[in-house]
C-alpha cells in the first residue's frame, strides 16, 4: 500500500513533519523536469543550485531511511512533465495514494491539481511548514482589500511576539527605523566576503547541457557559490548575523562598484527553497540585537523585510492571482532593451547592475527597485517582459514572491495595489545612495543637451520627467507625489520643452543607451 509523496525543487524543508519518521510504505519522488526550466529562460546558476540542492536533499533523505525516486533531468525514463513522470511512477511502485504539499506558484498548483485528478488516486495536499502566515487566511484577508504592507508588518510582530517591549508595543518605541537605514556607504566598514564555498558542478552542467535546457547568464559551474544544503545555509546565516548584520541597517539601501552585497544576507534563495525557516533566520537577527552585537535599526530592518515583506507579497500573490499576472495599470507597452540580456550599456548604474546579476544571478532589492527596475518603469517596458526577465535571472526568484515584486512594487504595473506610489527615481536618487555616476559616460547633473566637457545628460533624468509627464492624470492629486509635479511646474517652458524632446530622442533609440 505505497504512498507517492511529491517534493518540489523549493520544498527542501527538512523539518517538515513528513521526515519525522521514515516509512517504508512511503516513497518521495523529486523530479528535475524541463516542463519547470522552460516557461521562461533561468540563469544557468538557478537551474544548477536548484537541481543539485534537490539532488543533495534526496541524499539525505535517503541516509536517514527514507526511500526515494530520483528522476534526473537526462533520465531516459525522464518524460520532463509533471503527469506524465507521476503517472509512470505510480504504476511503478503501485502506489495506492498521491500526496504532496501546497506549491508556491499558482501555475503548479493547477498543474498538480489537474495532474493529481488524472492519476485518479485518492490524494492529500499538505502545508508546507515554512511560512509565518497560512496561505489561506492570508487570501481571505486580502482578497478584498490589500492592508498596507506597513500595518500587517505590525500585526505580524504582534503575533509572533518579535521585537515587542512588556507592554505589548515596539521595542525602541517605535515599529521601523527606515529614516536611520538609508546611508551611502562610504566604503567603511568593509563589506564581509561571500559566504558559501564553491561547488564544482561541472558534470551536472554537462548533464542540463545535453537535456536541451536552455539558460541565460554565465554558469560558472566549476565555482557554484550558493548553499546547497540545510548546513551550508546554517553556515551562512550565521556569517551573516556575525559579520554583515551589524551594519546591515544603515547600508541596506547602499550600491557600490566596490562591492556586490555590501552587507545584505544572501540568504534569499536558501529561504525560498526552504533549506532555512524564516523564523529560525528572525529569532537569530534578534539574538544578535539582544546580546549587542547589533543595533535595533539594523536589526528591525532585517526583521522587516523577512516577517513583514516576505510574508506581505505572498497574500498579494494568493489573493489576486491569476489575474494579477495580466496587471498593466499604465499600459507600458514597450520591448525591454537588449542590453538587459548583455549589460552592454553606457549608462554605469545599469551596466553594472545587469552585468552582476548575469554574472552571479544576484542583485539586492534596491539594485533590482531603483536601477533595473526605475529604469523599465521610466522607459514605458512591457511588464509582461520584466516579469520573464526578472523570473528567469534571479536565483531566489519564484513566482509568488518575484511577481509582487516586479509587477506591483517596481512596475506598478497592478495600478496601487502593493505601493501607494510608483518608485520612480532620476540620477539624483542613484548618486546619492551609489558611487555609480563618478565613472559614468553620462552627465547626472543634466536632463537634456551636453555637459561643458561634451558628456549627454543622463537618460534617468529626462526620462523620469517624461514618466510623470504621460502619468500626470493619474498620479499628480497623489499627496506622496505633489513635489515633483510642483518643481514640474516651475519650470519654465523653454525647459520643460528640451526635457520632453531629450526625452523622445532616448525612447527612440533604448538599445543604444
């Protein structure tokens, strides 16, 4: 009487109540299948830790008594989709029962929703065990209306009893500290180096080669440096907490060409795979605060990001999917620039910001809002071709969080449903949080014509005007944008008209930026 239980490539939760106890009338089947690596092109480093954090799980499981059914992705018995692999493998063990947790993204829930009906197996689907908020309580409670992220963030700590004092309030007297975390980082402290090891992953490249799998970015694969195991991420959180955390707070909104995670965790795809709980990652920041190791505004900024946003974007997802997936609020409509897929720009904020994350399949989160992000909102790009791209570079990037991200945070693309603004920003915004415009071929300083020494004013600049320019009905009785349409005003007409025309020139010719 074998039970088939499902796994997914971001349900490696060793804790989960399914390990508890190995079972010989249960089997557990991961599959790497090119029905998942298809939708939209991956990094090859996504695909690669991925698969080798799965390869690495099933391992486990099966040195703690479990028994297992491994499908690679070259496997000849390998049909490369959900139904069809699971129908094969019930029959192969006679499985009289289909079980599996809930998926993360909508599209594979419906997947294995449908493919569970064909198996025509009675079948259960279990909870995940990894998040702080139940998936559907938090559809009930946004379905009709999204909360502001800023008052389910405080619900949350209330629940949870996170960074409270003994009379139920915030610690420090206040819920965030953002006003004391947007610092430029001046270059000291120094940034901690990258955690993890590198892993040669050369014959599973070989292997993902030679299934037809086709990927963007540089695969590295002889130097994988991503947390493959439940160890690996422990390892790194506590690196983390010990050498980036103390000065995470002030520098989370900082760039550099001087380093690439400055002091951000890098815990995100270890998170989102599941090798770590998000409680185990909070309850770590708050040790650290409470031992004073690390201040609060550091500490709640982190805590933020996990207990609040992390959770915020995933009842946005659940409650308005799939229609939240055809979001196009401002009818963007134009095709992303080529330079997106190759970094060869002109311009050194975005040059870099695409360069790394082709290079390493990460940017922290204000690299992908303000730089890749500001510049697609600005230009008028489709948002249907920022989700691909956005989905497909990133190694933590899976749908139900990516998405809200992109489409709703960066793009506004869901017309207010996440931000009560749109995060738009000119070179003004990027110089003062980056050292990117010192070496750039762009003049920040101008919004149209030639500097003195002959550099063409930066692109952000009269393009950030243009945006609010063609959004003007929408957004200029917005209280939160009332400066900008005053400054607008101000001008005068000779200037504003050179600003639209610089304007009009850049958005004819992107990919040469």
């Amino acid at each position: 009487m074998t039970t088939l239980r499902l796994v997914l490539g971001d349900q490696l939760n060793a804790a989960h109540s399914w390990f508890r106890t190995a079972r010989a009338d249960v089997l557990y089947l991961l599959l790497e299948v090119r029905s998942e690596t298809d939708p939209v092109r991956h990094h090859a480093q996504k695909v690669l830790a991925i698969f080798a954090a799965m390869r690495a799980f099933a391992e486990a499981l099966q040195a703690a008594g479990h028994r297992v059914r491994y499908l690679k992705i070259g496997d000849p018995a390998n049909r490369q989709v959900f139904a069809t692999n699971l129908a094969l493998v019930a029959a192969e063990c006679g499985a009289m029962r289909f079980e599996r947790m809930e998926a993360d993204e909508w599209r594979v829930e419906r997947l294995l929703d449908e493919a569970a009906q064909a198996l025509g197996l009675p079948h259960a689907v279990v909870g995940s065990e990894h998040f702080l908020a139940e998936r559907a309580e938090l559809m009930q409670r946004f379905a009709a209306k999204v909360p502001r992220m800023e008052f389910f963030y405080r619900d949350m700590r209330r629940r949870h009893r996170i960074l409270l004092d003994g009379d139920g309030g915030p610690v420090g007297g206040a819920w965030n500290f953002d006003a004391q975390n947007r610092e430029k980082w001046p270059g000291d402290p120094p940034a901690p180096d990258w955690p993890w090891r590198g892993h040669d992953l050369s014959a599973l490249w070989e292997e993902i080669v030679a299934a037809g799998v086709h990927t963007i970015g540089a695969a590295h694969a002889d130097n994988v440096r991503w947390p493959l195991s439940r160890r690996e991420a422990r390892a790194g959180l506590a690196h983390f907490v010990a050498y980036a955390l103390p000065h995470f707070g002030p520098y989370q909104d900082a760039m550099s060409t001087c380093s690439r995670t400055l002091f951000h965790s890098g815990l995100s795809f270890a998170l989102n795979v599941k090798l770590l709980h998000p409680r185990e990652v909070i309850d770590a920041a708050v040790a650290a605060w409470q031992a004073g190791t690390v201040e609060l505004a550091s500490c709640e900024g982190f805590v933020r990001q996990i207990l609040g946003w992390r959770e915020f974007v995933r009842g946005v997802y659940w409650a308005r999917m799939p229609g939240y997936a055809q979001g196009n609020a401002l009818d963007a409509r134009r095709p992303l620039p080529a330079w997106y897929w190759n970094g060869d720009t002109k311009m050194a904020c975005l040059r870099h910001a695409v360069s790394q994350s082709l290079d390493t399949a990460y940017a922290h989160h204000i690299q992908r809002l303000m730089i890749t992000g500001n510049f697609a909102l600005l230009a008028g790009c489709n948002p249907d071709e920022v989700d691909a791209w956005y989905l497909g570079i990133y190694i933590d990037a899976f749908e139900w969080v990516e998405m809200p991200n992109t489409r709703g945070m960066s793009q506004f693309a869901d017309g207010g449903v996440i931000a009560s603004k749109p995060y738009a920003g000119a070179a003004s915004y990027v110089g003062r949080q980056s050292d990117y415009c010192k070496a750039c071929a762009y003049d920040p300083k101008r919004r149209h014509g030639r500097s003195a020494e002959g550099k063409p004013a930066c692109p952000l600049n009269s393009l950030y005007w243009d945006f609010l320019l063609r959004h003007e009905a929408r957004f200029a009785r917005n209280p939160r944008m009332a400066m900008p349409y005053k400054a607008w005003a101000k001008m005068d007409a000779a200037e504003r008209a050179a600003t639209r025309a610089q304007a009009a020139q850049w958005l004819a010719r992107l990919d040469a930026l």
